[in-house]
C-alpha cells in the first residue's frame, strides 16, 4: 500500500475530526480523503527558459508596477533567499519586492542585503519595524510603502512561479482593453512539501459570491488595485485571517459601487498556478489545527460582512476547519434581494448525487458523489455556491420571479413543504410545488436551465444549497 495514502498525517487528521465530529463523519472524510489520494496525478512544469524569456520580451515596455509585500519574522534562511529568488526570477520585470521584518535578530537584514547588493537589484526594499505589531500590523507598513498600480501579498516562506506577475499584468491589460479595471486578481495554487515536491493542487472557481462566504478560496496568489488595498489594509484584530477579512472588505466596497451586472468583472480569476504554498512543521497548509485561532479570526470576519451587509444570520463552523456555514434568518431568500432562485442536491437510489446544480453547459456539478462525501480537500460539494441553474424538483422562488417561473414551466408557482436529514439535522424546506409537470430527467434539466437563464437575465443569482436534500 502507498505510504502516502496512510500516512501520520493522514492518521492524524482523522484522529482530530472524529474527536469534533464523530464516528460516522470521520469514517467517510477518512475514505474520501483515501480515495483522493489515489487519483492525485498531479504535477506542476515550470515553463521553460524560452517560454520565460518570451514573456519577458512580450512585457517589457509592461504599463503595470505590482508592489510585492512580505512581512517577515525570524524567517528561514532558505526559505528567505528562495522567496527573493522566485520573485526576482518573474519574466513580468516591473515589480518592487518590500519586505517588511518583525525580527528581533538582524538575521532577515543581514539575507536581505546580501541579495540586493550581490543582484544590485534596487526593486527590493526592506524596512525594520520596532514594535512587532502582528501580521497585519507589519504588513500594513509594506501596503503605505508600496507605489504599485497593483499590491500582492506573498508569505516569507512561499514561492511565486516565475510567469505569476506575467498572468496578472496581462489580465489586467486584457480588462484595460474592455474598459474595466479589476478590483482584485487570483491564481490557482499548489502546495510545495518538505521533499521538494509539488502536490494539493487547488484549481478555483471562477469568482463565486456565496462559496468565498463559506471559505477563502481565493487565498493565495492574490492582487488589489493598490488604491483599494491603500484605502482598506489589514484589520489587527483578525490576525490569522486577515486576507480572509480583506477579501470579505473588497467584496463589500464592490457591492456598494457596482451592479450586480458588473460585479463579478472587478474580480478575475487566473486558472494557472501561480502560488507554491510551503508545507513545513507549524504550517497552516500542512496543519489545519496548528493555528485555531484562525478558524475563529475568520468567523468574526464572517459575522462583521454580514453585518455590514444588513443580513440577519448567524455564522457557525462547518464540518471542516476554515469552513463556515451561514444559516439565514428567517430564511435566504427573505434575506438576500439579490438571489432569485435557491435549490438543493438530489440524490439517487444509492444516495449518489444525480441532479441539483447545473452548470452553463448543463452537466451536472458533482454527479456521482455519494451523500456522505464533501468533495474533497477543497469540501466544494459541502459548500452553499452560486450555479447556473438547480433542478426545479428542489427549488424555491423569489416572488418578483413567479411570474417568470409561471411562463416557463405552465403552472401557477405554489410550494410544498420537504423533510430531509438525520436526527438533529432533520429539516423542512419549502419548495415549488410541480405537481402536473409530466417530464422525463431530459425535460426537468431544460426547464431547470431555462429557469437559471431567466434568472440570470433579470439580475439575480441562483444559489445551490447542499444541505438541502431531495431523494428520488
């Protein structure tokens, strides 16, 4: 058996969510997470010398400054001068590195120095602070200094690839040329382990309001207009999750100033990996439970969006570390105006999801998982998200569009009620009563899709629900 599928790790991440889960959680996260290893195929390829040097040739006369800020303390020396490396190697040449150091010893100077002399490169900067003032604290010091059109967060013991900046400043040209600056920019990212391999790849959704409202996916690597980022920085009091908190903060800026139309456009996604997330002994992407206090950092970060937003909720944990669910009072769509339509997942007679949220395209999001499996490490299929469209035999409507369902589908929008669940998460659900639509599983996705679209064109999202269960 591969020692890489039971691994301590492993052993331990069950051993911690069967004591805050139980035992029924745990066996199926255990087989689930058994199973993903066995399919990981994943391998991250550096683009060429050639490749980069195209880049470099194709940017040079680049019009966007990215100001890179690193805050620092005590940092490895290896990790130090890999970092610096892998930002001094972009193809994209119109940058500044500020790393801003914490440090008691003069250790992260001394690296510093070391590098920008021997390179007699001027784009690093450095500046000591006094007072180690936090994470956000620290790294607010570099956001005052940067003098970027752009500002990226990067960790000190993290690694960009060399065509990050590359991707970012021709997204950004591209929205340039459409006439619409992004407000903020990510990349997929992978995670770089002590054996100097690449592995866990994350490939990200396009940007997706309801799913960064149950977890920071966008994380890591990420870029805001430098105006935004000047105007917002970083909260002290949500250290731990504080780019958690900043993502939250840039959504809402957004939301105030933008239509719903525009929204998604301030936010690009780049699905290419740009971020090496470094796996060591304390880390967050090696240890889930070794910063706790995170967890809880962005459940405040949570709870204060939503407050800003005028919604009544509340936020709890999820099943999952770092995973939030909102439960909406009295429910989502009373709460939020700009959701038109909220349907949940449908599981077939082997408890495998067979229908339930609908991609553009029409396939089916997350066919053939069974009940009892969150989607991976990722837990995307555990997760509220905004689809295209959900199967109308599990949806509910927003009033201001009956009269759009009615045209669609025939019959007058009325609801019946629905129990779902197990034992303390038994509950009931209102959903469209579609008594007299005589369909086949072809006939019920059109209409499903017709429905989304219809949404869609008057301005509303179409949330999909997982903990909302229909079995046929």
């Amino acid at each position: 058996m591969d020692h890489r599928i039971i691994s301590v790790d492993n052993f331990n991440k069950t051993v911690r969510y069967f004591r805050k889960n139980g035992i029924r959680h745990a066996y199926y996260a255990a087989k689930e997470r058994i199973e993903e290893k066995k399919r990981d195929g994943y391998c991250y390829v550096e683009p060429s010398g050639a490749v980069l040097d195209a880049q470099r040739e194709e940017t040079a006369q680049g019009r966007d400054l990215f100001s890179i800020v690193v805050p620092a303390y005590e940092t490895e020396e290896v990790f130090l001068r890999e970092m610096i490396d892998s930002v001094r190697r972009q193809s994209y040449e119109k940058w500044e590195l500020i790393i801003v150091d914490a440090s008691s010893s003069s250790s992260v100077e001394r690296i510093v120095e070391q590098v920008r002399e021997a390179a007699a490169d001027e784009r690093i900067q450095y500046r000591h602070v006094r007072e180690n003032r936090g994470i956000s604290g620290n790294t607010n010091v570099g956001i005052e200094m940067a003098e970027g059109d752009y500002i990226a967060l990067l960790d000190h013991d993290d690694l960009l690839a060399p065509d990050a900046l590359y991707h970012m400043a021709k997204a950004v040209q591209r929205c340039r040329e459409q006439g619409e600056l992004p407000a903020l920019l990510y990349s997929d990212e992978d995670k770089y382990d002590d054996n100097g391999s690449y592995v866990s790849v994350h490939e990200k959704l396009d940007f997706n309001l309801d799913l960064i409202l149950s977890n920071n996916y966008v994380c890591h690597f990420m870029a805001i207009e430098a105006d935004l980022m000047k105007k917002l920085k970083l909260r002290e009091e949500y250290d731990g999750a504080q780019d958690y908190d900043l993502v939250l903060r840039v959504v809402d800026q957004v939301c105030r100033t933008t239509i719903l139309q525009d929204f998604m456009q301030k936010f690009v996604h780049i699905p290419k990996i740009l971020y090496h997330w470094r796996c060591h002994a304390g880390s967050t992407s090696q240890n889930t439970a070794s910063k706790t206090y995170a967890y809880e950092a962005g459940k405040g970060a949570l709870e204060d969006f939503c407050r800003r937003r005028g919604w009544q909720v509340r936020v709890a944990h999820s099943l999952h570390l770092g995973f939030y669910e909102i439960t909406y009072l009295p429910d989502l769509l009373s709460v939020r105006k700009d959701i038109g339509i909220v349907g949940g997942r449908i599981l077939d007679r082997d408890g495998k999801i067979c229908a339930g949220a609908y991609s553009r395209e029409g396939s089916c999001l997350y066919e053939g998982l069974h009940r009892e499996y969150s989607g991976g490490s990722t837990h995307r299929a555990s997760l509220k998200q905004d689809v295209y469209a959900v199967d109308i035999r599990c949806m509910q409507v927003t009033q201001v569009l009956w009269k759009v369902y009615e045209e669609i589908t025939g019959l007058p929008y009325r609801e019946r009620v629905i129990r779902y669940g197990r034992g303390k998460l038994k509950a009931e659900r209102p959903i469209a009563d579609i008594s007299g639509l005589n369909c086949d599983e072809a006939g019920y996705r059109k209409i499903s899709m017709e429905l989304g679209r219809a949404a869609a064109m008057q301005g509303y999202l179409v949330v999909w629900d997982p903990s909302i269960t229909y079995s046929i």
